[in-house]
C-alpha cells in the first residue's frame, strides 16, 4: 500500500471468484491512516476485526470498533484512522481490488 503504516494481505482474489469480488486483511499501525482516496468503480466493505478508530466518508466520522462495518460506496472519498491499539479491518471490494 501507499501508505505508511498500512499492510494489505489478499485472501480471497477476482481469480477465486470470477472476477467478482476480493477480500483482504488490512493492518493499519497505531496511529496510522490511510488518507483521503476513493476506488474508481468499485464498492468497498469495511469489517472491524479488532483495534479501534474512525472511518470519515466524505465528511461524516463513522467510529470503528470490533463488530462495526461501513460500505464505502464507489467514487466517494474516504479516509481510515487507527486509534493506539492499531485497526485490522476485513475489506471486500466488488469489483476485486486484485
């Protein structure tokens, strides 16, 4: 990834669903983010695993805890914060991201 403080593990690909969707482990360090962009066509899902922090959809704060989920519709911006303890979050992106 582009941002500093941020992994990606691919662990479902469009090769394993028929060019349909991808899902993926995204690690964000503690205090890290990763900043303001938007995916081109596709939408992307948010899954909190673990960690805390925020997700801003343009403009409006979606705190992210264990449990919560977000949908991060296409072409619109958003950012990711992590909070102290670091965010791992399950994102699944239709089109695939790969």
């Amino acid at each position: 990834p582009k941002f500093a403080g941020v992994s990606l593990r691919h662990l479902v690909t469009g090769k394993d669903t028929g060019g349909r969707l991808s899902l993926h482990h995204v690690w964000v360090d503690p205090g890290c983010s990763i900043g303001d962009h938007a995916h081109a066509g596709q939408v992307e899902i948010h899954d909190v695993l673990a960690g805390t922090g925020s997700c801003t959809l343009e403009g409006v704060v979606i705190p992210y805890a264990p449990g919560s989920m977000a949908i991060m519709p296409s072409d619109k911006v958003h950012c990711v914060d992590a909070g102290d303890e670091g965010l791992l979050l399950l994102a699944t992106f239709s089109p695939p991201l790969v």
